[in-house]
C-alpha cells in the first residue's frame, strides 16, 4: 500500500504457488522379498502445480464528490499429472475493472462499477456491471440499495482434477459451464439509540440472488458411486434479515433473525410444489472487552 498524496494511493497483492508431488509405489513379496513397481492408478505418478495471483487498484479522488478507482485483476493456474490428464492444463482470467464513488447530493452517494474479463476458456460477458446506493433518510436512518452481475468459470479441479483413494471417489467434468449470477440486496439502517455509552442499531435486510448454471457436486449418472461436477440450470435464493447490535460501555450484544429461501428445481415439472424451501434461522452473540488487559470474551 502506498499513499502518494492526498489524492492519490495505490494498493496491490500478489502471490505465486509452485507445487509437486512425485509418487513411488512398488509392491513386494515379504517371503520372497521380490519387488516390483506397483501399476494401479495414480502409483507411479508426479504431480504439478502452479498457481499467480496479482491484483492492483488506484485509488484517485478527483474531488470531495467524485472517486475513481481503477485496476486489474489477474488469475493463472497450470497443473499436470495423472490426477489431472495425459497433458498439462492451463486457465487463466485476466480482469479490468473501474469503480466511481460520487456523492450526488450530501444525503445521495452512489458507487457504479464495471468489469472486463477475458478467459482463457470460457466466454465471459462483455462487460460485468454494478451499482451501490446509499440515501441518507435522516441523521439516523440509510436506505442501502445494490445490484451485481456475476461472472465465475469454473476451477481447474473442477475441470480435470480426480480424486480416488479408499474414502473419496471424485471425477472432474471438462464439459463444465461457466456460472451467471444477477444479485439484488437492499438494507435499511436504524440507529434507534445513541446517547452517551448506550447504542442500538437496528437493520432490515433482504436479498435475491438468481443463478444460471451454478456447478454443485452430483453422483455421475452410468456410476453412481462416482462424485462428480454438474451444472444446475437455475438456482435461486431470497430471504430477509432482522439484525440488532446494542453497545454499552465495554459490552456489546446482538439478535437476529433471517428467513431464507432455496430454489426448488422441482416446481418446474410440479407446480402443485412450492417455487422456494423456506428455514428460518436465530442468531445471537454476546462479548465483553476486558480493555487493560486486551482480552475480548465472546
């Protein structure tokens, strides 16, 4: 991270894997003491892996109203070995992406984004939006407003990598697609009360998420006992959220409750079925800062 000016930062994160394996197995006769190179699969074998990462954005604020954040996002993998295939496979993912914050009034500030993908094997969509709202209702009340198109391909494992030993039998599918996604969310924050030490926070969540071909584990259709990838055509969820959060002094405490729904695939062949699977959930945690001696209990 480096800031160069006021105005003006830079922020970038890189990593780089390089991994093998080499297997060496032989069988041997303990009367004899006859040995021999074991055949079965994945016994004589050497496994490579490499992984880059590099990711980069700067951050420029054209004005006390107008940010410009611009940047590149890279991703590579290459791996082979008999897990993997006769060759060595490669994907890799090569993003730009520039996103804007402006306030457009001292209560309205919105956040548009956008993103160019170019893949290796999949074809991603032209251009990959978003776009966060944010309205001051008052001192003490945000309407919070987004929209995100999603774009993944799928992974090398989830393409070529197989897994057999006494516990897994898992096959990778080189005939995967790759995953489209459309995201909704919208938030309304609540300070309900905030005098002195004591602060409650209300918020009132909901969300919609609606996926074509999302890729989810499946038992492979001529051999059951093999695990394998598959793309769902459809797959959907929606809910609502009801979070509080009081602070007092060095105690904080929260409640909430959500209320989710799961895409049926079955309603589409049924219609006497209901469309979502909905499963309520409660959640609560309570935690004390013991601030002289740096302890947290939760």
């Amino acid at each position: 991270n480096t800031n160069f000016n006021k105005r003006f930062s830079l922020q970038s994160v890189a990593s780089f894997t390089n991994y093998s394996r080499r297997t060496l197995s032989t069988t041997e006769d303990k009367a004899t003491g006859y040995e021999v190179l074991a055949l079965g699969t994945g016994q004589q074998d050497k496994i490579k892996f490499n992984g880059a990462m590099f990711r980069g954005n700067v951050l420029y604020k054209i004005s006390d109203k107008v940010s410009l954040q611009p940047g590149i996002d890279i991703n590579m993998e290459s791996g082979s070995g008999e897990r993997i295939g006769t060759s060595t496979k490669t994907i890799s993912d090569y993003a730009f992406f520039v996103t804007a914050e402006i306030a457009v009034t001292k209560s309205i500030s919105i956040r548009p984004g956008l993103r160019v993908v170019d893949n290796s094997v999949y074809q991603a969509p032209p251009v990959i939006p978003a776009i966060n709202a944010k309205f001051s209702l008052s001192e003490n009340i945000d309407l919070r407003l987004s929209y995100a198109r999603g774009f993944r391909a799928p992974s090398l494992r989830e393409l070529y990598f197989n897994f057999f030993d006494a516990s897994h039998s898992i096959e990778g599918n080189p005939n995967l697609e790759a995953e489209l996604s459309n995201s909704f969310t919208g938030s309304l924050n609540v300070n309900v009360i905030n005098k002195n030490s004591f602060k409650l926070t209300t918020v009132f969540g909901s969300f919609y998420n609606n996926v074509n071909n999302l890729i989810d584990f499946a038992q492979k259709a001529d051999d059951p006992t093999i695990t394998t990838y598959i793309n769902v055509a459809y797959y959907k969820t929606a809910g609502i959220t009801f979070n509080n959060t009081i602070t007092w002094k060095n105690l904080t405490a929260t409640a909430g409750f959500a209320y989710t729904g799961r895409y049926n695939q079955y309603n589409e062949s049924d219609k006497s079925l209901p469309q979502f699977k909905w499963s309520p959930e409660i959640n609560s945690n309570i935690s004390y800062a013991f601030k002289k001696a740096g302890l947290n209990v939760n």
